[in-house]
C-alpha cells in the first residue's frame, strides 16, 4: 500500500516540476499542518548553509511597499503626455523646476529597475532551492534514511519542505510572497483560495519565529550517502574535519565505493589545488593544527576528503551531493 503511494506521490512531483507554474505550485500547495511543524526545523538548518541570501540589501516590508507605490505614482505621472505638456507650459520661469522634477524622476526609475532586478534574483534563487529539494527526493524517493527522519512526512518533503525553506528565506530578508509573485494570478490558476494562503504563510512565519536552530552533531552524519551531481552515489562519510578552535566545518572524509572515482577525482583535485586531510590526527573531531594540507585530495584506506564548498547538505536524507561535476 505504501509502494503504491510512493509512486503516485512521486508522478505527482514530477508533473509539477515539469509544470510552467514550477516552483510555485510545490509553495501553494495544500499540506497538513503537521508536516509544517516537521519539516520547519529542517528547513531553519538549511538555511543557514545558504550564501549570497542578499540579506545585506533587504528593506522593511513599510520601506518596500511606501517606495513601490511612490515608484508606481512617478512612472505613471511620467508616462502621461499631458503632464509633460504641462511642465512646460509655464514659461521660463518653471523650466528650473521642471527640471528637476525630470531628475528626480530618472532617479526613481532607476531605483524602481534596481528593485525590480532584485526581485527577479530573489525568484530565480527560490527556484534553485526549491528545484534541489524536489530532486534530492527524486533521486531517492524510498532512501531509508530519508523514510526513517521524516516518517509518514516523507512523501509530502517535495511541497512542505520547500513551502517552509522559502518562508524562512522571505522572513529573513523581511518579505513576503506578495512582495514577489502575484499571489492572487498564481491561486486562481491553481484554483487555491488567496485566503487559505495567506493563512498558510502566517502559520509558517509563527512556527519559524518560534524555532531555535538544530545543533549540528557530527555523529549524525557518519554513514550519510554521498552522491554526485548527476545522483550516483559515490559513498558514504566515514569521517568529519572541522577546526577545533572555532567549531567550523571544514570538510568530509568520503569512503568511496568505485576505485576509479578515487583516482579520477584525486587527479582533478591536484589540479585545483583543493584542500586535503593530512593526518589522521586531523580527522574525525579534531584539527589540532587549525590548517589543512594542499595539494590534491589525499587517498588513505580508500578515503577521499572533500572540502564543505564542494558539497551541499541533501535536505531529504541529511547525506551530501556534489555541487559541481568537476570532483
């Protein structure tokens, strides 16, 4: 019976990642509280891994919606004709000011493509986020350790989990669905009430307002799958390095399944220089040295260390993929 719904569940994912409403129909998508408050942890670890989030430029939803609608006003009055007419219709003597209402209209253009790039950024990044989840559970739909964290939940991580990911990226850079997509186009094509919505996202915001980030514990990581970029899998981690002093992950020790991977990859990476393991004083948990050895990725017992920026955490099973195809 469970088999059964695994694959309907999985067909479903796929036909709305290949739909043109991607990623926003998996965001609007009905789900049962229950799952929000299990995958809303999950989602707060996420996001801290996340880089580049723009925090830096983000702005009060007052700020946002007071300089929208004064862009708006500008750019409508700057539109009209008649209103340019008039600019110059009173003679010498209302040049100067004309003038400097132009200014000050190109300005506010400016800032208006300014935000408006800031937007499509901030969408398109979303799309990413929501574009790894849906495939960390496509490639693995029945990984036991993914069944085993998140239980009846499981098949519902492709919708609750990117819907509780992307409120935490909005509440964090003090934005809301609305100020991104047009909320009520996407519902009536969807068919889900604007209402139903927005109440959704309030009881999500409440639940991340409330939640504390989970610990990180090496020991649960030990045995994690580890796969490629393309969804093969090409170990699992048998050993974590971090620095002592500041408690910072460095890097994973991958035990690899395929010799060939190992040379290849050990290759690749004295090319790039990439940091390695030197000592097995500075694996598990401990680097008494505080440095890391360069010089390509160091093979010991079929052992293949891999710095952190060249992994990303797999939301779905807690295990590691490859960000680039290059290792």
């Amino acid at each position: 019976m469970r088999s059964g719904r695994r694959r309907i569940e999985k067909e479903k994912v796929i036909a709305y990642r290949r739909s043109k409403l991607f990623p926003w129909n998996f965001i609007f998508e009905d789900v049962e509280p229950a799952a929000i408050e299990h995958f809303v942890p999950y989602a707060v670890q996420v996001l801290g891994d996340l880089r580049n989030s723009g925090e830096e430029n983000a702005k009060t939803e007052t700020e946002a919606k007071a300089t929208t609608e004064a862009t708006e006003e500008a750019l409508a009055w700057a539109s009209s004709a008649t209103v340019r007419r008039r600019m110059w219709s009173g003679g010498a003597s209302s040049v100067g000011a004309s003038r400097g209402r132009l200014r000050g209209l190109r300005e506010e253009q400016k800032d208006a493509e300014a935000r408006k790039g800031e937007k499509e950024r901030l969408r398109e990044r979303i799309r990413e986020e929501v574009h790894l989840a849906v495939s960390d559970f496509l490639s693995d739909t029945d990984d036991e350790d993914a069944l085993r964290m998140h239980g009846d939940f499981a098949m519902l991580f492709p919708f609750a989990f990117s819907q509780c990911l992307v409120q935490a990226m909005l509440q964090k850079l003090n934005l809301r669905l609305e100020d991104v997509i047009d909320v009520r186009a996407i519902s009536e094509l969807m068919g889900v009430s604007v209402r139903d919505i927005r109440r959704r996202e309030d009881f999500i915001r409440d639940l991340l307002a409330h939640q504390r980030n989970m610990r990180f514990l090496g020991a649960n990581i030990f045995g994690k799958k580890v796969m490629s970029a393309e969804g093969e899998r090409i170990g699992s981690v048998a050993d974590i390095i971090f620095d002592a002093e500041t408690g910072v992950l460095r890097g994973i020790m991958v035990k690899t399944e395929k010799r060939e991977w190992v040379k290849e990859s050990a290759a690749k990476e004295g090319e790039r220089g990439v940091s390695s393991a030197s000592s097995a004083n500075e694996s598990q948990f401990a680097e008494k040295s505080g440095e890391v050895k360069r010089g390509g990725v160091e093979k010991r017992k079929g052992l293949v260390y891999l710095p952190i920026q060249a992994v990303r955490f797999n939301s779905y099973n807690g295990g590691f993929v490859l960000k680039s195809t290059v290792f």
